[in-house]
C-alpha cells in the first residue's frame, strides 16, 4: 500500500513538473527562428518567382506546374526552417527543448493543415477558381504568424498584417493575373525578410539591454 501511495505521489509530482516546464514555455519568447534561414526562404521565394517567369510565362494553362513550383518551395523552406529550429532550440532553449518545439509547431499547424486542405478542395472540386490559391495561401499564413505572435516579438504582427494585404490584394484581382509569379514573390520574399530582420533587430536589442544592466 504504501509502495502504491509512493508511486502516485511520484506521478503527481511529475506531472506537475511537467505542467510547470509548459507554462514556464508559454510564458517565453521563443527564440528558436534563425533570421539568415528565415532571410533565405525569402530569397528562395524570389527564386521561385523569376523561375515561374522564364520557364512558365502562362501558369493559368499550366496550372500543375504552377502548383508543383510553389509546393516544392514550400516544402523546401518548411525543411529549411524546420531543420535549423530544432538545432538552433536545443542550444537557446536547452531546458525546455520539446516544449517550445512543440508550441512553436501547435502554432502553424493548424494554417499548414488548412492550407493544404484549401488547396486539395480548389483542384478537385473547383479548377475554375484556382486563381484564388495565391492569395488564400497568403491569407492562411498570415493566421498562423497572428498566431505566433504571442510567444515571438511584438513587431512580428506587421508581417502578419503583410501577409493579410497582399493576400486580399491578389483576391481582389479576381482573375489569372494572381498567379503572376511576383504575386507569390514579392509576397513571400519581402514577408520573410522582413522576419528575420525584425528578429535580427530585437535580438540585437535584447543583447544591448542585457549589457546596460550588467554595467
């Protein structure tokens, strides 16, 4: 009885070390993006974009090709991002690795998720309204950088209001004309170098602080 007793004391007692580590989590800024990766996707987006340009001047008759660029963009920066988190998180955040890892995913997930069942419904049931994905995509980013702004710097809410105005602007465009590659480029590339330069820029702020006080 008493091993019994002991053992769910034991429980208790990580459980609520367990709860403890999450809230300590919630309650810091995650600092796990790297803006030089974060700046790279930005580049790669332009890449993207001046490829669209040479080698797929109509996307609207080629809507596959369209579409298998910028998912292959995606993806790539997604494992870009995805890989240098995880390093950068265990060196910033050794303590509390799997909890801001796992909050930094819970995040985006859901726009992720959304995103790619927006895309899927469009090219199965609605081809005539594919136009509308570079802008839906935007919007549906935005969600998830509004999203994580509660545990990333203040100023990281104007990229997400970035993403929110050029994705109604290419709805607004209301045809083909929002599948020009800069409506994807200068979306993204600016979006993310604007990321990583405010990350850049309050990480640098933050040290600065920290040296004043300790004069």
């Amino acid at each position: 009885m008493q091993s019994l007793n002991d053992m769910n004391d034991l429980n208790k007692a990580l459980d609520d070390i367990t709860s403890i580590r999450r809230q300590v989590a919630h309650s810091t800024e995650f600092r796990g993006y790297g803006p030089a990766t974060l700046a790279s996707t930005g580049v790669l987006a332009v890449a993207a974009a001046g490829a669209q340009a040479r080698w797929l001047p109509d996307p609207a008759n080629h809507i596959a090709a369209y579409l298998s660029l910028w998912l292959w963009t995606a993806v790539l920066s997604a494992a870009l991002i995805g890989t240098q988190t995880y390093t950068r998180t265990r060196r910033i955040h050794s303590g509390m690795v799997d909890e801001m890892i796992r909050m930094a995913v819970q995040q985006f997930l859901p726009s992720v998720g959304a995103g790619g069942l927006v895309t899927i419904v469009l090219v199965r049931s609605v081809p005539g309204a594919l136009w509308m994905l570079p802008g839906l995509w935007q919007i549906i980013f935005s969600l998830g950088v509004f999203s994580s702004c509660r545990f990333l710097p203040r100023p990281v809410a104007a990229v997400g209001a970035w993403y929110l105005l050029t994705g109604l602007t290419c709805v607004a465009l209301a045809d083909n004309r929002a599948l020009s590659p800069w409506a994807m480029g200068i979306a993204y590339g600016a979006g993310q170098l604007l990321v990583a330069g405010i990350l850049l820029f309050t990480a640098k702020e933050g040290r600065d602080e920290n040296q004043s006080s300790a004069e």
